[in-house]
C-alpha cells in the first residue's frame, strides 16, 4: 500500500507499504515513508491510523506510543488524529554519515489490548542545504620560471555533505594567462581537479601568482565554495650583473690617510637568492702596483686607500673590476674605473715648545711667563705661511705675546684660582695658509699648585639641635662638618667649642667635639628643670700658614620629657599615712569635703595633672572633679551610710607613659559640730627653688605681707572684744550639738611639731585655691593640748585641706 504525504509549505510524495505476515496470531505490517529533511516543527508525515487500518479511537485506549530505534525521536504520534508530525528538524547529514543515496529512519509503533507492533520506515530526502568547502582554504604551489609549458600539479578537491545531484558538479579558475584547470572524474562520481602550465614562466616579471579557485554544486538554487592558489615562481640563474655604467671617473687627494673610500660599486643582477650574490674581484689587466695601493671589498664593491698615495710619484691609477653572481653556472659583468689624484699641500707646519714651565701657584702676578714657543713650516709660499694660536683662548687665563719672527711668549693674562681649575691643558694650534690649510697642535699641561686663600665654610650659620631631657653621658648630638675647598694641609680642619661661661660652667664641661670631623657629643645628663637651652659657638680651622677659620652658632633646645611625678600639696600628709577629715552627717548635697592640688615639675602635656578614684566605699556619695581635685557630696547621708567612708584618689598628669600619685583620705561623720577657721604650716617636701616656684616666691611677699596685716586687724579685733564667745567641747565627747554646717578636725597629737616644714609654695597655691571661693586662709599657731577649743571669728564654709598624715590641730585656744 502507497501513500502520497504532502507537506503545508512543499508538495512531497509518500510510498506507503503494508506487508501483513502471519505471526502466531499477531499481524506484523511494514510501513514506509519518504520526506525531504529539514521539514519545520509540526509539519504533517502521514496519517496512521488510516494507513495501519485503525480506529482514531483506540490509539489513546491501547496507549498507542512511537519508539524510534537507533536514533533521536525525531517524531511524534497525535493521538486525537492519529497523524505522524515532525516533532524536531531532522538533518539528513548528522542521521546517515556516509556518502549513500538511501537514508532511512526505522521506528516502531506499539499497540497494547492487546499487542500489536507495526515496523514504519521513514526515507529522508536530501536536498542541497551545504556548500562544496574546500579542506585547505589557501594552497601554496612553488614552480620554478624554468618550468616547461603543459606540466600539470595536483590541487587539493573541495566535499560536499550533500549527495546525489546536490554534490559537487564542476570547478572554476580565476583568469590567467599562464594557468587553467583540469577536471577528472573519479569512479565513485567524485570531480578531482587539476592545474596546468600554459606558458612560460618569468620571475624577474611576476614572482607570485594569485589565483582562486571555485567549485559549485548541482542543486536548485547551485551553492559554492572557494579557495586561493598562490603560486611562489623559482629563481634561475637567467641574468648576469650589470653596472650603472661602464667607467668611472674619481678625483683623490694626495696623502689620503689609509681606509679613505675612494668609491662604492653597485652592480645589480634580477636574480635572487645565491643567483644574485655578487663578489667584485680585479681582473687581469689591473696593475699590482695599482692593486698595492688600493682594496676592494668582494662583498661590498667598496674601493679604499691602502698605501701612500703620492702625486709627485703618479698622477692616475687604472682599475679594471668584475661583479660575478654565486649561481651554478655563474655570470659576470665589468667595468673601469680611473683614480685621478690632486695634488695637496702635504707638509704639516711644526711647532716646538722651550722653557717651559710645568707647575704655577694660584697666586702668581699676571704677565709670568710660562713658556717659549717656536713655529716653522717647511712648505713655500701661502703653504709656509704659518699662524700660531691658543685653542679656546676666551676661556683660558693666557696670552700669547710675539717676542721675534717665529717666536712667541706663553703669559700668564689673568688671576689663577686653583679651586676654580686646578690644572689646564694649554693647546698650541699653528695653520698653514694652504689649500686646504694644514695644522699642528701641541698641548702644554700645567698644573696649579694650592694656597691658603680659603676659609673653612658651615653648610649653615646657624643650628638648632634638640636633645631630650635624661640622655646618656656620651650621646651623639648632630655632626657639624664644614668644607674648605683648597688642598693638603690648607683642607685639613681642627674643630673646637669657643670657651663660654654659664653659671660659672666652661661649654667644654658640658659638651666635647671630635676635632677631627666635628661630631658634637653631649657629657652629661640635662635636665629640662634646671636647663632649657644653651648658645655658644663652634669653630672650624684650617691648618694652613696663616690658618684660617670660621665658626657657627649652636643652640641646644633641651626637651622636657615625663620623668617627674605628680606631688599631691594638699591635703598635706606625712608619708604613708591618710588624711581624716570630720563632716557632719547633716551635710548638704553638693558640700565640697576636699580639695586635692597636684603639681608636677613637668612642662606642658607632661604637668597637666587630673584627679581620679582610684577606691570609694560608696560611689553614690562623693563625686570628684577630674580638673580642680574638688572632692564633693552628691546626696545627703542618710541612716543606712556607714560613719566611716574611704577615698583613694590618685593624681595622674599627661605624659607618655603617665605617671602618678595617690592619696588616701579617711571620712568620718558626726551628728553636728561647729565650723570654725583653721590653718596650718604644712610640711611640703618640694624644691622652692624650681623654676614654677621661682614666681610663686616673687608673688609671696605680697600675700605674706597681707597675710601679716590680716593678722593684725585680727588681734585689733579681738582687743576690742574681750569676751569672745567661747565653746567648750570636752574631747572624748563628739555628740554635743552645734550648729549645721560646721566642721571639727579631729587630729592625733603624738606628731612632734617638729615635723612641720613650713612651704610657701604650698600656702600660695592654698592662698590662690581657697580664695576664688570667697575664703580667707590665715596662719593660725598650733594649739597645744587642752581642755577645749575657740572657733576663729574668721567666717568661712570650710577649713583648708588635709592630707593623710595627721597632726596638731591649728584651732585657738582658750586659757
């Protein structure tokens, strides 16, 4: 059974066959197709169940499926329709690798309910979908010129996957008038192509040949592929060198030095390779005097001087030269050439130098003279005529001055300075007046000897070296070299410090200089607190007769560094004891309790001091100001605070690395006391003597002196008012009521008051501190041991500070 498919977009015809066979009951049927390839997705093959006899129906119900075997499933079953679809492009050429006509798709369509298996062929068509492509895109022929007409050469043959009438069909070539093609067909249908010599060859006209060959295929619309033939043309030896021209004429000057170019031959030959390799040679009839006097260069055709070439011996050479090539059977070509020599003026004047003298010292008078020279030429005429000169005279500090026909005098004509130029070459030139002229130079070295006449000079006037504070005894504190231009012992420099007194102190006490190549050192240690800076003068001296010297200023600027700790003033304590201060626990918030001072010998970052907690037994209680020291209540006592309340505070300044103080100071409270003034020589042990203290001392005359009228007023005071108001407070009793906001030290007494040590310092810095707070500070004297106590008549919140250390209190007291 035949069908005929026929395709949306093309018009296709379809062989069906049905075979049925007998098989233990089951019908095997064999059904065959043909399509072109490259049919669209989706296009229609056949309708199956019409041509396999079957119900549309019963393709869903028995699970009808298409089981290609041995390929891609290029394929699908619509089972609706029971038609066979294009379910992928199918290309003839990746299914059938092989040059074969026939290309079959063999698949199977499989019933089940029951079984039933139905063999379906399905022919693909080719059509001409690829282009003949050549293997080589460009072939490369190398013939040689002497090839004879009608030679033929193989060319490498374009494939086309396309097979039947699509393949290849013919060639083409590109046109030529030495080349065509030849095409022979072989026994599988296949075209191989030929090329073939037309004419003769000519290398020296065309070297290369371009040609494109095309091949073009059989189908509907033909397709086409090219590729290129260069053909590289061989050399023969066809041509002989030629020259430019026959002879050559060539004018030479006498005495023309040897390797003197006298001419350069070009012969040329339109062969390549070795067939256009020349060697130049002299032929037989050159003479061998001529030969004697002159070289030629086989490769180059260069003709030089090789001898003396003397016009009064021979006015002309003859030269007869061949160009040969380097082929099999080489060729030549020849010429002449005739050297013409010009006579010169061919003696060279001379000049001869007496008297002379080799060595000057730069301080010689102008007008010394230094040598005698004489000229001469041997020549006649213009060409004995001679002229005698110094080469580069405006640069040189000499003259020469003619003393006779055919002398000269070399003089000095101006001030010699060796650092400037320490030795000259002095160049005679004398010059013929021929044509050209000749000329001789004779030199004159002379050297110029040194003087002193330069002192040492510092690459700076001034210097400012900084040193910080605690060096090393010995250190390396800059170099100071200074450079003096002249030579020998006049170079040769001795460094020492100028002598200067500081503080009864020779500079050589504190610095040393190697005299030798000035490296300064320093021979203590400075300190920043007593010594800030020093200036004093370095000199540098020549060894010279007379010697010379010059000197600089040196300023040494002593930096400070953080060696000193902060030391805690007040409240003042002896060592390793703390401080006791007594409050009543009525004190308001904000109540200022202490007040700690910390100096430090320091400068600058190094002596800027702040206050921290170190330790508190209750941090809710006191606040300290990290600034002033200021130690302040932040709330009220209340019944649940201890009576007793630590503080460790330390005192800690800006340096790197800080360092620190600390302070401990013991509170107690009590119910109510009364205030009263009190003031105290505290010990301090603090050199009065430093520079920060310097000014203090100045501006404590002025407070002592009010400080001494203050007490004055006071005694007034109390002369008129002879019944003060007297307290009596038994000692071991501490509950008696006062009034709010008072204040009672409560001191141990077994501190001898002659551990005391007055410090002004100390008290100005009090004097300072407590009156920005509206307060007077008055020396009071130590009470002695009693029954009982007068409170100062002096208002004020609060006494001065106190440190850890316990003493005598300074409170009035009542006989």
């Amino acid at each position: 059974m035949m069908a005929r498919v026929i395709a949306p977009s093309r018009t296709r015809f379809i062989e069906t066959a049905f075979t049925f066979i007998a098989l233990w009951g089951c019908a095997l049927s064999i059904t065959r197709y043909s399509i072109p390839e490259e049919m669209e997705e989706g296009s229609f093959v056949a309708n199956l169940a019409t041509d396999l006899g079957l119900d549309v129906r019963s393709l869903v119900q028995r699970s009808a499926k298409l089981d290609v075997i041995h390929s891609k499933n290029y394929l699908d079953i619509n089972k609706e329709t029971g038609e066979l679809l294009i379910r992928e492009k199918i290309d003839r050429e990746n299914i059938c690798m092989s040059k074969t006509t026939s290309c079959f798709l063999k698949m199977d369509v499989i019933l089940e309910n029951p079984i039933r298996i139905f063999n379906i062929e399905l022919e693909i068509m080719d059509i001409n979908d690829n282009a003949p492509v050549f293997r080589r895109k460009t072939m490369h022929l190398d013939i040689s010129e002497a090839t004879p007409p009608g030679e033929r050469f193989s060319l490498t043959n374009a494939v086309d996957a396309d097979v039947g009438a699509n393949s290849i069909k013919t060639y083409y070539l590109s046109e030529s008038k030495y080349f065509n093609i030849d095409i022979q067909t072989g026994s599988d249908g296949s075209k191989y192509v030929d090329l073939v010599l037309n004419g003769n060859l000519d290398r020296e006209e065309q070297s290369v040949h371009n040609l494109i060959l095309t091949a073009v295929d059989g189908g509907v619309p033909p397709r086409s592929g090219t590729a290129s033939i260069v053909i590289n043309v061989l050399d023969i030896n066809d041509n002989a060198p030629l020259f430019s021209q026959p002879v050559f004429a060539v004018n030479l000057s006498e005495n023309s030095a040897a390797g003197t170019l006298v001419l350069t031959l070009n012969a040329t030959d339109l062969d390549e390779g070795t067939n256009a390799q020349l060697t130049y040679s002299y032929t037989l009839y050159t003479s061998e005097k001529t030969q004697e006097l002159f070289s030629l260069d086989p490769n180059s055709g260069e003709i030089k001087v090789k001898g003396v070439i003397d016009y009064e011996e021979s006015q002309s050479f003859e030269m007869h030269i061949q160009a040969q090539d380097g082929g099999v059977n080489p060729k030549s070509g020849h010429c002449k050439v005739t050297v013409f020599v010009t006579d010169l003026n061919d003696n060279y004047p001379e000049v001869t130098i007496k008297s002379v003298k080799s060595a000057l010292t730069e301080d010689v008078a102008v007008g010394t003279l230094i040598a005698v020279v004489s000229v001469s030429d041997g020549d006649s005429g213009d060409n004995g005529k001679v002229e005698l000169t110094l080469n580069q005279q405006e640069f040189l500090p000499f003259l020469l001055n003619k003393s006779a026909e055919g002398y000269f005098e070399l003089l000095v004509s101006k001030p010699l300075d060796r650092e400037i130029v320490s030795k000259y070459d002095i160049t005679l030139r004398v010059t013929d007046k021929g044509s050209p002229p000749l000329a001789e130079n004779e030199t004159i070295t002379l050297e110029i000897h040194d003087v002193n006449d330069n002192a040492p000079t510092f690459p700076k006037s001034f210097y400012t070296i900084h040193v910080v504070e605690n060096n090393q005894p010995g250190a390396l504190l800059t170099s100071l070299s200074a450079f003096d231009p002249d030579l020998n012992e006049n170079q040769y420099l001795v460094y020492f410090i100028m002598e200067k007194e500081i503080v009864n102190t020779s500079m050589s006490m504190l610095f040393s200089i190697n005299p030798e190549n000035g490296d300064l050192y320093a021979l203590k240690t400075f300190d920043f607190e007593r010594e800030r800076e020093f200036l004093f003068h370095i000199e540098a001296r020549d060894s010279g007769v007379p010697p010379l010297s010059s000197n600089v200023t040196v300023h040494i600027i002593i930096l400070d560094q953080n060696d000193n700790k902060p030391l805690i003033v007040a409240p003042w304590r002896e060592r390793g004891t703390v401080v006791e201060e007594v409050i009543p626990r009525s004190t308001e918030k904000g109540h200022l309790i202490t007040k700690v001072i910390a100096i430090d010998a320091d400068s600058e970052q190094n002596a800027r001091v702040t206050y921290q907690l170190l330790q508190i037994t209750d941090s809710t209680l006191f606040n300290l100001d990290q600034y002033n020291g200021e130690v302040r209540t932040t709330r009220m006592f209340s019944y649940r605070d201890p009576r007793q309340q630590r503080l460790v505070i330390v005192a800690k300044d800006n340096g790197d690395p800080s360092l620190s103080a600390t302070v401990t100071i013991q509170i107690s409270t009590v119910e109510n006391v009364r205030s009263f003034s009190e003031t105290t020589e505290l010990p301090l042990e603090y050199d009065v003597f430093t520079d920060l203290n310097l000014y203090l001392v100045i501006g404590l005359g002025a407070v002592s002196f009010l400080l001494l009228i203050t007490i004055l007023v006071i005694i007034v005071l109390k002369c008129q008012k002879p019944n003060p108001k007297v307290i009596k407070i038994p000692q071991p009793n501490r509950n008696s009521v006062i009034s709010r906001n008072s204040m009672i030290s409560q001191r141990s007494s077994t501190i001898a008051d002659s551990t005391l040590i007055s410090s002004d310092a100390y008290w100005y810095s009090l004097f300072l501190a407590e009156t920005r707070k509206g307060k007077v500070v008055v020396r009071q004297p130590i009470i002695p041991k009693g029954a009982g106590y007068f409170v100062s008549s002096i208002p004020r919140s609060i006494g001065p500070s106190e440190t850890t250390d316990s003493r005598a209190s300074t409170l009035e007291y009542s006989k």
